[in-house]
C-alpha cells in the first residue's frame, strides 16, 4: 500500500546522500588542509595524509549506501542522528579554529549539514542544526580574533548565521511540502475518493499478501473474500441522479465498514460494489456478519427507498475461501463472483450467501457467463424471469424448498442456449421454420447439460418442459394440462410474461409493457398457459405494484370475477 510513498522517498533520499557526502569531503579535505600546516612535510605527513583520504572515501561510501538503502525521511531523528550531527561540527569547529576563522571557506560546510538535516527530517531539526552552527562560528571568531577585529568578523558572520536559519526554513518548507505531497499521492493510490474506503488495487495486493503468508508460514489457516453487490443501484441512479446515489454509496461503505470491523480489510470493489476480507473466522461467522450488514443497510432510512423493490436498499453477497474454492487470488475472486451473481439471480436476497454451499452451480456459472458473453439479453431476461417465478410461487404458498427449486430451474432454464448458432441467438426478426426447429432443442440441450450435476437433477424437468403449452401444441414433448409439471408451468407463465413486457411474444410483437402484457397473458390463458396461474398472478402483480420495475407503464386492468 505504501509503494508510491517509498519511490518518493527513495528519490529525495539520493538527494540528501549527495549532501551528506558533499560535507563529508569538504571535511576531509579540510582536515587534510590544516594538517599540512601542522606537520612538516615528510613521510608522516604523507601515511597520514593517505589515511585521512581513505577515511573520507569510506566515510563517504557509507554515508551514501545508509542513507540510500535505508531512506528514513519525516521521521523523529535518532540519537544516533544527534550524535553524527554534533561529529561533524566539532570537527568543522576544530577545523575553523585550527585555520583563520574570518577568511575560512570551511564554513560552508555547515551549509550542507544543516541542508541535509533539514530536508531529511523537518523545519525544527534544521533550526536546531543552524544553531549549533551559528554557536561555533561564533565561538572560532571570539576564542581565536584579537578583540579589535572580533566584532568587525562578527559583524560579517552574522550574514552567514542569518543564512544559515533562512536555508533551514527554506529547506523545512520544501521537506514538508514533499511529505505532504507524498501522503496524498499514496493515499490516492490506495483509497477510493468517494467512500473512503481502500480502493481494488489494495484490495487485490493485500488478498495476494494474505495468501502469501498462509502458504509460507502459515499464519493463516484460511482466507475469505465476500463480495457485496447494492441491489439494482442502477435503477436508483436513474431515478435519483448520481449525486444522491454518490451519498448512499458513501453511507453503504460506512454501514459495511462499522459492521465488519473484524475484517483485515473493507474495500470498494467497484462501481456498487463492496470487498471484504477475512482471515482465521469461520464461514458461519461471515455469513452472520454479511447477515447483519445487510439488514442495518436495509433499515438505514435512504431517500427514495420506497421506490425500490420490496422498498429496501440492499445487499446481494457471495463468498469463497481459500482455500476451499482456490488456491490463487485469481480463483477465489471468480468464485466470490460467481457465488454473488447467483444470489443476485437465483435467491433474490432471501439468502446471499446460501449460493456458496450450492455443489455444481460454480460449473453451471461458467456456461451462464459465457452465454451472457454473446446475448447480454438473456442474462436480464433470466433476472426478470425469476422475479416473476419467485412472485408467484409465493403466491401460491409454496413451501420454500420448492420455490428456492423454482427460482434455481429460472435461473437455469435457458442455459441450453450455450448451444444455439450466434446468428440464431441474437436474431430479433421472426425465425424462419427451419431455425425454429434448431432453436426449439435448446430446452433438450439444457436438460442435457444441467442433468449432469447430480445436485441440481431436480431441476431438469422446469428446464425441458417451461416451453411446454397448456393445450398440448408446446415442445418437446407436447405434455397437456396438469401432465405438465407445476414448476415448469410456473417458469413458463413468468418466461412467457416477460417476452410480452419486452415486445418479443411471437403472436403478437407489438404487446409492449405491463398494461398490454396482462392483457396478452389473459388471451392465452388456456392455450399457452394454466389459465389459474394466469388468474393468480394478475392478481399478485396488481397487488405487488409493478411501477417499482415500470415506473413508466400505465398499470390499470379489471380482472373479471
């Protein structure tokens, strides 16, 4: 999370190793200066001489390796930093002293070293560097100048001591801008800006650490993803506006956040959606605290709520696990996904993660998605599809096991579509008598294909038999009546209601919206359709209020008794 923060560090640091090695071999060279007038010239003088030089060059290598490898910038100075300020400016102390103070370009020295102290940690610590400076210019020009040109040297020092505190200020400023600008550019790179939540590149990056570390020391023995979807927040955009939706993506990230506070990380996965992660916990405990989330987002009193369906504001949820459903980052997030879309469709937020314990919908999803790849129609069909299932199994007062079974064969009841030619499957004229005939075994190809999950086999007669008709004339097997299975005949009225909405019921291509299709659907009630069904749900819909879905359709029919 912090790797913009470390390149920028890494570079100012090349900056004050320079300085740092810039004093350092001013100070050599200094030494070297006032030594040539203390010792006489003989090969004393030269040992030494190489010596001091050697010293220098290796004093300067290790300035310039610490300070580079190991950046510390913005941070509180070390004693260890105290100590090598104090270092060099007794030497340069000495140096001054040792030579004439009051025409000595040594003095620069301290230039470099207060520079250096002060981009490398702050404002305060280059004041204080530019003190101590100040303190031993002061004390060469009164402990070696005779008393008469003293003040005079002084007089011309004080510019150099002024200097000194300026560049500290300037050199402070420019530290502090540099952190300043370095946080912000970190923080950009790791937090969503709306909702101040981690953004997904974080996430992805800690998931992979998160891994990393379970495989090689094993400090986790699991790690979890969920991933939370806001139901049908498109809709609410287009009703609202995106203003309005920005604050309730803001407060959903509040809401998740405060309720997942054990989480290693709450991130904002997407567009409306949410990633969280987990480590060490079991899969009851996520699905206790997505459970929760959910309902405090439900209850929080959002504007406009009313106008969504089932007048909430909510959550659809998958999870997966690492490394019960992969062993790469890659896996688990397409599992999470994968679990996620099928709540969305299938469950309808009665359960969100109840998908995640579902054996055989993870090889079920892979043909939905790519189905969806080439008619992004059928998957929004499919959702309406089991809305409307799901709608009138309820009214029908079907035990839940049933009508989970109901939405799971809607969910599916299309998938035999993987197999249709592309030029069939997109084509929005009428198909001619020979692609009706290819068209009409997707419900076979369906059956085929879901019947090889021995988990999901009970779903196999909703899929072979939804396009099955009331009078007999349906496919494939041209079942009547209550030979029909219920469930399908349920699939059927919901499949069939939806292609009248959306313009695509063959006998009548222009039936569009509610008003037209409840009228179609009670046209063909007794051919196409069980004609009490048809009575149940006209009632449940008109009671459902379906201007949640339609905002826009006139919705005014009589049913006669």
């Amino acid at each position: 999370m912090n790797n913009t923060k470390d390149v920028q560090k890494a570079k100012l640091s090349i900056i004050i190793a320079l300085m740092k090695v810039m004093y350092t071999v001013f100070t050599g060279i200094a030494v070297t200066s006032i030594l040539s007038d203390i010792i006489a010239l003989d090969i004393r003088y030269v040992q030494v001489r190489i010596m001091i030089v050697l010293a220098t060059m290796t004093i300067s290598w290790w300035q310039w390796f610490s300070t580079n490898n190991q950046p510390r910038l913005w941070e509180q100075p070390r004693l260890a930093d105290c100590a090598e300020l104090l270092f060099y400016i007794a030497i340069v102390t000495w140096i001054l002293y040792a030579s004439q103070p009051e025409t000595s370009i040594f003095k620069l020295t301290y230039i470099f070293i207060i520079m250096a102290n002060a981009f490398r940690f702050d404002m305060r610590y280059g004041f204080i560097s530019a003190g101590i400076a100040s303190a031993s210019v002061i004390f060469c020009d009164v402990a070696k100048l005779e008393q008469s040109r003293r003040f005079a040297y002084l007089e011309q020092d004080m510019l150099l001591i002024v200097s000194f505190f300026v560049l500290a200020f300037i050199m402070g400023y420019i530290s502090m801008s540099q952190k300043q600008d370095s946080e912000n550019m970190a923080r950009m790179a790791t937090t969503d800006e709306l909702t101040g939540l981690y953004n997904n590149r974080v996430f992805h990056e800690s998931l992979l650490k998160y891994i990393g570390e379970s495989n090689d020391n094993r400090r986790y023995e699991n790690v979890w993803v969920a991933l939370l979807d806001i139901a049908e927040f498109g809709r609410y955009n287009e009703l609202y506006g995106y203003t309005i939706g920005n604050s309730v993506l803001t407060q959903v990230g509040v809401i998740i956040s405060e309720g997942a506070r054990d989480a290693q990380l709450v991130s904002r996965y997407g567009d409306d959606k949410f990633g969280l992660i987990f480590t060490n916990c079991s899969l009851g405990h996520i699905k206790d605290t997505i459970a929760r989330i959910k309902r405090d987002i439900e209850d929080y009193p959002f504007y406009g709520k009313d106008n969504m369906p089932g007048g909430v504001i909510t959550v659809y949820a998958g999870i997966a696990g690492y490394p019960m459903n992969g062993l790469t980052k890659e896996q688990i997030i397409k599992s999470a996904a994968d679990n996620m879309n099928a709540a969305k469709l299938i469950y309808n937020n009665i359960d969100p993660v109840r998908m995640v314990q579902m054996e055989g919908m993870g090889v079920m999803q892979v043909f939905i998605n790519m189905l969806n790849s080439r008619d992004h129609y059928t998957y929004e069909h499919t959702q309406r599809v089991i809305a409307y299932a799901d709608m009138l199994a309820r009214a029908l007062d079907m035990h839940q096991r049933f009508i989970d079974d109901i939405k799971c064969g809607a969910y599916l009841h299309d998938i035999g579509k993987i197999d249709l030619p592309t030029a069939i499957l997109v084509k929005v004229q009428p198909l001619s008598d020979d692609e009706y005939d290819i068209f009409k075994n997707h419900v076979i190809w369906g059956a085929d294909i879901v019947g090889s999950v021995k988990s999901l086999a009970h779903t196999v007669p909703i899929i072979r038999h939804h396009h099955e008709r009331w009078d007999g004339l349906g496919y494939p097997d041209g079942l009547q009546g209550t030979d029909i299975p219920l469930e399908a005949r349920i699939v059927a009225l919901a499949n069939g209601f939806d292609m009248m909405l959306m313009g695509r019921w063959p006998d009548e291509p222009d039936c569009r919206g509610v008003a037209d299709a409840v009228q179609c659907l009670m046209r063909n009630a007794g051919t196409y359709f069980d004609p009490d069904l048809v009575d149940i749900f006209i009632k449940t819909i008109q009671s459902y209020n379906l201007q949640h879905l339609f905002p826009n359709d006139a919705f005014s029919v009589t049913i006669d008794a």
